[in-house]
C-alpha cells in the first residue's frame, strides 16, 4: 500500500480535491450544529482522527464524566442507600425514558430504559405475540435483520409456540396476512443504511391485523421517528450509538399507551411490580412504562445516558436530519469524485427517505482497507463479507471529516491497484 497522500499530490484529481475542500470548509462553517461538536471529548485540530463511527459507539459528551463523578463520590459514596430515593436512582428507567420519548416521536409515560436491546426485543416480541389472538400462528422477521434480533425471534416463537419466517422488511407489509401476529423489522438495515418505511409497512401490518415492532437502533439520535403518530405498537433501541450513552448504556422499549394495560411482559421483575417493596409472593404488574422494567437498574450507565441526552436540549431532529442527508450526500459525492472507479461501491440508497445516517460502500478488502483507514487517521468499521461502514453523526460529524475520509481511502484504493 502507499503512504499517505492527503498534502502532497498535483495532477488534474489534485483540484477536484482541492475543490470538495474547499466547499467542506464553506459547509462547516454554515452550520448551525456546528457548536454542538465542542460539547464533546473530540479533538478540533486539523489533523484529528475523523470518527465515523458513532453508529457503533457515540463519542463521549464531555458532561458525562463530571456528573458521574458526582454519582459515584456524593450519591453513592456519601449518601448511599438513600439515594434510591434522593438523588432519584429508583425512578430513573422512566425518567430517562421520557427525556428519550422527543426523540422517538413519544408523547411521555411510555419509554422506559434498562436491559439491553437484546432483552428488550425479547420482551416485546413475546408480549406482542400475548397481545395478538391464539390463531395468529407466526412471527414475521425482517431477513437481514441485526443477528441478535433474529436469534431472540427464533427463540421467542419458539416459547410461545409460533412459527418465525423471514421476509425481506421492504415486503414485511405485503407478507402479513390472517395468521401473522407481529413484524419485528429495523428501522434501517445496520449493514446497507437503508432506512425502511416505517410508517407504510406499519400500516400495513395493521391492516392485516397484526403489531409492528421496531428496532431504532441505526435510526433514533439521527432521523426523525414517529412512533405515536404512525401508529408503531411496540419498540426497542439501544443508546449507545447515535444518543452517545456510552459503552453497554441500557437500551429502551415503547409500549404504545394503548397496550401498556394488556402488556404482559415475558420478563416480570421485581421492579416491574405495582408495589415492589411489599415483597409479596404473587406478581401484580405496575401500570404505564414502569411495566417493562425487570430488575434493579444500572445506574451508573444510565447516569451516564442522562448527562450525555443533555447535549440535545434545544435541538431540532429536523436540523439533525438534514444535516445527516446533507453529509451523507456530500461523502458520495466525495467518494464519486475521489475514489478510483469500481474499487468502493455504494450500496447505500441514493433516495433521501431510503437513507439514514450512515454510508455503506462494498469493497474486496474491506477487513484490510479499513484498518489502513485506522492508521491513516479514519476511523470506521467493517460488515463481512466486504462493506466499508462510515457513519455519519450530524451532533459532531464534520463536513471536513467527510472529505478526509474520502480522500484517504481514495489515497489507499490507489495504491492497492
Ligand atoms: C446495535 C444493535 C443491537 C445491539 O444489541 P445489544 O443487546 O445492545 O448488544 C441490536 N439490534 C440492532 C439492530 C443493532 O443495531
């Protein structure tokens, strides 16, 4: 491979480059979310690593530290047991959810956060199926799903006696008929980026009578979701991608008000219980969000979600949204312009409402390219068997990172020809 060529190259390519940095510099500089990317532990400098991958794990927003530091010294250390109580750790699950509700489109009582995705899927897949009538004989999966989705779906059809079948989430609405209980489908596919059509297949399922449930986890933090308003039933997401949480922060799960009442969790916990310091020996569920909690909660992570949901006071997902399709849209351009011809691909859709916030290229080699990415300064990741991954987060993302990223991979593909 060649050494890198970011400074030094002259040649008729050497403009165009010149060109798309100059209008990264024009980009960064009109825009209003600009400032948001001090509010977190990211180097400014020039040469900065380019971090494109916040769809993994979120940077650190720097008011985590201090409040932890509180939590840890006051809270626990000096205070201790009463903090359940006075600094508020026992209702913390629904309160966070509530801070998280704006940003899934939720009215608040009906988000609550604890466990990871994972045992959020597991609860809202075996709770719909319990919502959804006994001939109602299969569970339709999203095929490309997310694995840990689809293993828990094998998993919960099989506890509840159902049979799973995996359909691509595009044809999820076509597919559900008579016996379909419920859809679990990803709001946007974690390899492609391809954004679904949550709204539309939703409707569908309805129509065919049976529930949606949605996984967030590569669409909340960075697009616009409407879980009242179109109408989802049921809902999980993970927080430590684009809501920046931190490393294992707790996931959370939606449960549309309407069936909060019959929401019968396969999981029923202590601290799901109506009255859980009565201690009694038969399991009376709480009401509202309350219900989807399991045990004890891991305060310190979700201490730790709480401070870092802070740095979206004030902010619009609208403004998010547009600038996620503004550089996601300029990194294919940059990548079109950049990259030698046919040895990165984007498979990423080029439509708008088919995007999210990340873009997807297929490239022989990507376990290869992109640890060179990584000692070259850009950092992203890659899907097997041969997917590039930048994700692109409008908090802190750069419309210079964009343009760096694709002209040092342009730097490496050439020297790999
Ligand atoms: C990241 C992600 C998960 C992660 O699940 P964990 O239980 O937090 O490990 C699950 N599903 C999807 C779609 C994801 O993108």
């Amino acid at each position: 491979m060649s050494q890198p060529s970011p400074a030094a190259p002259a040649g008729p390519d050497e403009a165009v480059a010149r060109d798309l940095a100059d209008r990264a510099a024009v980009l960064d500089a009109a825009d209003p979310l600009a400032p948001l990317r001090k509010r977190f532990e990211l180097d400014d400098g020039p040469d900065a690593e380019v971090y494109l991958d916040g769809n993994s794990l979120g940077a650190l927003p720097r008011a985590v530290l201090p409040r932890l530091t509180d939590t840890v010294t006051r809270e626990w250390g000096a205070l201790r047991i009463r903090s359940w109580e006075e600094s508020g750790w026992w209702t913390a699950p629904e309160r966070i959810g509530d801070r998280i509700a704006p940003l899934v489109g939720a009215a608040p009582g009906q988000v609550v956060v604890g466990d990871s995705t994972s045992v959020n899927v597991f609860k809202a897949l075996v709770a719909a199926v319990r919502l959804a009538s006994e001939d109602r004989t299969e569970i339709l999966v999203d095929a490309a799903t997310f694995p840990t989705d689809g293993y828990i779906a094998e998993s919960a059809a099989r506890l509840t006696g159902r049979t799973l079948r995996a359909v691509p989430a595009e044809r999820i609405g076509a597919e559900a008929g008579p016996r379909t209980a419920v859809a679990l489908a990803n709001h946007a596919d974690y390899r492609t980026g391809r954004l679904h059509d949550l709204r539309g297949t939703t409707a569908a399922l309805h129509a065919a009578g049976a529930l949606a449930v949605w996984d967030l986890c590569h669409s909340a933090g960075a697009l616009p979701v409407r879980l009242d308003a179109d109408g989802v039933d049921l809902a999980v997401g993970c927080t430590y991608k684009y809501l920046n949480g931190g490393p294992g922060a707790p996931a959370y799960l939606y449960v549309r008000r309407e069936h909060q009442p019959r929401f019968d969790s396969p999981l029923p916990g202590w601290n799901s219980h109506a009255d859980p310091f009565g201690m009694a020996p038969s399991y009376t569920p709480a009401e509202g969000a309350p219900r989807g909690r399991v045990g004890t909660p891991e305060i310190l992570s979700l201490l730790a979600l709480d401070a870092a949901l802070d740095v979206w006071d004030g902010v619009a997902v609208a403004d998010v949204r547009a600038k996620s399709l503004a550089l996601t849209d300029f990194f294919l351009e940059c990548v079109a312009a950049l990259v030698p011809g046919g040895r990165a691909e984007p498979v990423t859709p080029v439509e708008h409402a088919e995007r999210g916030s990340q873009v997807s290229l297929r490239c022989p080699d990507a376990r290869a390219v992109m640890r060179e990415l990584a000692v070259r300064g850009v950092v992203g990741d890659h899907r097997p068997p041969d997917l590039l991954r930048f994700g692109f987060t409008p908090l802190y993302t750069r419309f210079t990172d964009a343009w760096r990223a694709a002209r040092v991979l342009a730097g490496i593909l050439e020297g790999t020809r």
